[in-house]
C-alpha cells in the first residue's frame, strides 16, 4: 500500500513597503479636480444661457443679410445713415458709420435697467469703446425721440457680472423679460421704456439698427451671446412708454 504524504509549509506574510507621499501625484489630481470643475461651472453657464435665449428669436423682420458694403439705412425718421461691417483688430465683425450724433446732444446719458441691477449706466454718445461705456450707435435714434436709441455693450459669463464694469456690465441682458422696464436719463428728462421684444440676430445684421416701426420710439440693447461668445448678437428693444422729468435731487417726478 503506497501511501503520499503532504507537507504544508506557512510563511508570515511580509509587511508591504510604506508608500512613500508624493507631492506631484497630489497636485495632479487637485489639478484635474479642479479642471473638471472649471469645465462644469463654464458648461452649466452657458447651458442656463442658451436656456435664457430660448425665449429670443430670430426674427424675419431682422433679417437683411449684408456683406460689407456700405449701405444706407434709415434710424431716425427718414435719415439716411451710411453703415457697414468690418473687422476689429480682434477679428470680430463691428458695425461702424460716418454718421456722428446731434451736434446739440450731451456726450453722455444714462441707462437704469431695475430688473438687472444697472443703475446711472454712462452711455456715450459718440463713443464706442466699450471697456468706459456703453456705446450709443452714432446716427441713431437720441432718447425720446422718434426712431431708435440703439446701444452696445460687452458681455462675459453671467457669474462675472459686475454692473459697475462696463465689460461685464449686459452679462444679464439675456434674462430679461418682457414688460420690463428700461429706464434713458438725459437733460433732466427720464424716458421710461417697456421691453416688447428680444430676438437673436447674426453680428452682421445692420437691419436691428432700424425702429421696428418708423413712426415709434424705441429702444435697443445689443451684446453679444452666449455671455462669454462672439456667436450671435441678442437684441432687447424697448417702446417708449412714459416721459418724466427730473428735479434738482434727480428724483423723478418730484
């Protein structure tokens, strides 16, 4: 009879080498963290954007597609204004003219839009840099007057709005609703408009430079969008509603 004999041996396991902290690793994975989260804040931003706009549209009464030539269009009753697009030096298409504002008009007014936290927002009449002001096209309606006060003015991500920075200062517009008010102060005279209308409009489209109707005064607000974007242009247009002068204390009606 074979009989197999079995030896059974036990080895105590070895402790495992200590894992030395390395400081690269740990920054590394903080890095792609915080990547991750800068992408995320960025992303939702501009998804809640885009959501915002779905309330604007483009609209055929604002579709008049131009290539660059100079065109005459009408802004402020039958005025003829040369307009055309071009190129900044950063590459984006800009509206310009040779047309310049009333010689009797003040080089600035003021914008309050309650609904966004803008209040006494400088508008200057005959400038167009943007990073100071905000920027009344030249040739346009003035407020209170018949046609359209068209103005202009930068915008980033909505988390970095400041209603003080003029290159942040319309990072909001695109929440705006209608039957808000948008509120002109010149001369002692607060023009009150109501917000008809937002459309979103390729940037260059001269056509939103016109009144919706001739015969009307209006308002329009121009930045671009998504905040943060050079797609699109979104336009808030505004009818003239209320007409109120200013006292001494700049309190209307008082």
């Amino acid at each position: 009879m074979t009989r197999t004999l079995f030896a059974y041996a036990y080895q105590k396991d070895l402790p495992l080498p200590k894992t030395k902290w390395r400081p690269i690793a740990f920054f590394s994975l903080l890095s792609v963290l915080m990547g991750m989260f800068l992408l995320g804040y960025v992303g939702w931003s501009t998804v809640g954007s885009y959501a915002l706009l779905l309330t604007a549209f483009p609209s055929s009464r604002y579709m008049r597609p131009v290539t660059g030539d100079v065109l005459g269009v009408s802004t402020t009753g039958s005025t003829l204004v040369n307009v055309r697009v071009v190129r900044t030096s950063d590459g984006f298409p800009a509206f310009v003219t040779d047309a310049h504002t009333a010689v009797l008009a003040p080089p600035t007014f003021t914008l309050d839009v309650p609904s966004l936290g803008l209040k006494d927002a400088v508008v200057g009449t005959n400038s167009q840099e943007f990073e100071k002001n905000l920027g009344h096209f030249p040739g346009t309606g003035l407020p209170g007057e018949r046609g359209n006060v068209f103005i202009s003015g930068h915008s980033v991500l909505p988390q970095f709005f400041n209603p003080k920075d003029y290159k942040t200062i319309f990072s909001t517009l695109p929440s705006i609703k209608l039957g808000e008010e948008i509120s002109l102060t010149m001369n002692g005279l607060r023009y009150t408009y109501t917000v008809v209308k937002k459309i979103v409009v390729d940037p260059n489209d001269i056509s939103v430079l016109l009144p919706p109707d001739p015969t009307g005064r209006f308002v329009s607000l121009m930045t671009c969008v998504p905040p943060g974007l050079n797609l699109k242009r979104l336009v808030v247009i505004g009818r003239l509603t209320e007409e109120i002068p200013e006292s001494d204390d700049g309190i209307p009606g008082a």
